[in-house]
C-alpha cells in the first residue's frame, strides 16, 4: 500500500497488536482508513527501545502507552482487518 497514517494509541491488544485513533494521514493515501484502527506490528523503531523483538503485552504496553505513532501500511490482513504496519513512534504534532 505504501500509505500513511498516525496518531495516539488507544488501547495495546497483543504483545504485537493495538489500536490507534486515526488523527492524522498522508495526503497522498490511496486508501481511506477509520477513525481507529488495529495494528499488527511488521517493525517498529522507538528511539527509547531500539532494540525492539517480540514483545508481551505487558511490555508493549511500557513501550507505547501515551505515545503518538506513525505508521507506514504494509498492507490490510484480509482474515483480521488489521493493518500490517511499520510502526514509528515519534512527538505529537504541534497543536496535538
């Protein structure tokens, strides 16, 4: 897909899944996406862990709670509805 999206982090589901509010997308997206979304994490690059492997839910919990995120769609799991996704974690916007 090759799109963008971003915001805060609504709740963690799994050690490698959540669910953002979609705040914020790229005005170049060719797809239209909810105002939230499941996440299913393909990578993510926090500068506070950059270390990041599969985590539990306890610790993906530590790790994005309260953040702001941006992620690039790899592609919608046609089974779950979820968006596979690069993950970025990263300041909210000005006026956030």
């Amino acid at each position: 897909m090759g799109d963008g999206i971003g915001g805060p982090v609504l709740e963690i589901l799994t050690g490698n899944a959540f669910r953002i509010a979609v705040t914020h997308v790229r005005k170049d997206n060719s797809e239209e996406y909810g105002r939230s979304e499941k996440i299913i994490i393909a990578k993510i690059d926090n500068p506070e862990r950059p270390q990041y492997a599969e985590a539990t839910k306890r610790q993906l919990e530590q790790a994005l709670s309260g953040k702001f995120l941006s992620c690039n769609v790899q592609y919608r799991d046609s089974k779950t509805d979820a968006l596979v996704c690069n993950v970025f974690v990263q300041k909210p916007p000005e006026g956030f």
